[in-house]
C-alpha cells in the first residue's frame, strides 16, 4: 500500500474544509471576556463608576458574570442573562473575519455606554476560535437574547 504524499496544498485544503465558515446571522458564545484595544482612546472604552475610570467588557464569558454578582460590580446588570457568556451575532463578514454585535447586552444599556463606532461591534477571527474565546452555538440562543 502506497503512502499518500502530502504537500502544503493538500494540507491546506484539508484545514479549508475543516474550518468552519462565517455566515452572517451566526451567533458565537463568549468563553473569554473581551476588552477593547489598546488603540481606542480612554474617553471612549472607559466610563466612571462610583468615582472610578473603568474600561467596559465588550462581551463577557460566564466566569467573568459569576465574579460581577460576586463582587456586586454594575457590570453585572449589563447582561439580560448571566448564566451564560455574552452571545455575538455576526452582522457583516468578508469570510475570515466577523463584525458582530453583542446581543446580550440590555438595550438601555447599549444606548448609554456601546454607542461610539468603536466599541459597538466586535470583531472575531478563526483565531478566537481556536483559542477559545468563542464558540459556535446552533440553538437556544432565543432563551439568552431576549
């Protein structure tokens, strides 16, 4: 029986077919919480609570709720569920990134801190779900968003 040869396209093509695609519409569940970029400005990733400058998650994993209802923070009445992480819908793709919006965040909520271009979008890579930051998820998302 003969080996069969390998060579980078083939390799390549075989991670191509096993990489899951973006699609707008798709809802991914954040297992690490996400921050803003060091590139965005302070007086735009940063509010005031109780006298102090805090820069505000983009989306927040479950382990991350757990320690707001801990440690009583207002981050914790960000989310309309804390039983889970921070659910993001893509809404615009070019098939190796995607621009979400995260859902789980209360409308009142968005409207007073994730209005600046900046920070009202998430944008997710094959990489965040490589190491984890996201998964996929395929249902009961209705339950979480609403």
């Amino acid at each position: 029986m003969a080996k069969e040869i390998y060579t980078l396209g083939k390799l390549l093509d075989e991670i191509k077919a096993q990489t899951p695609k973006f699609e707008k519409g798709q809802f991914f569940e954040t297992l690490k919480s996400v921050y803003p970029s060091a590139k965005i400005s302070n007086d735009v990733k940063n509010i005031i609570i109780e006298g102090k400058q805090v820069t505000i998650p983009l989306a927040c994993s479950s382990k991350a709720k757990r320690q707001f209802k801990k440690d009583n923070s207002l981050f914790f009445e960000f989310s309309k569920d804390n039983s889970r992480g921070d659910f993001l819908e893509i809404v615009e793709t070019d098939g190796y990134t995607a621009k979400c919006i995260n859902r789980s965040i209360k409308d009142d909520i968005r409207e007073k801190y994730y209005m600046e271009e900046d920070i009202k979008y998430i944008t997710i890579t094959f990489n965040d779900i490589l190491d984890n930051t996201v998964k996929r998820v395929y249902r009961g998302i209705k339950n979480f968003i609403n």
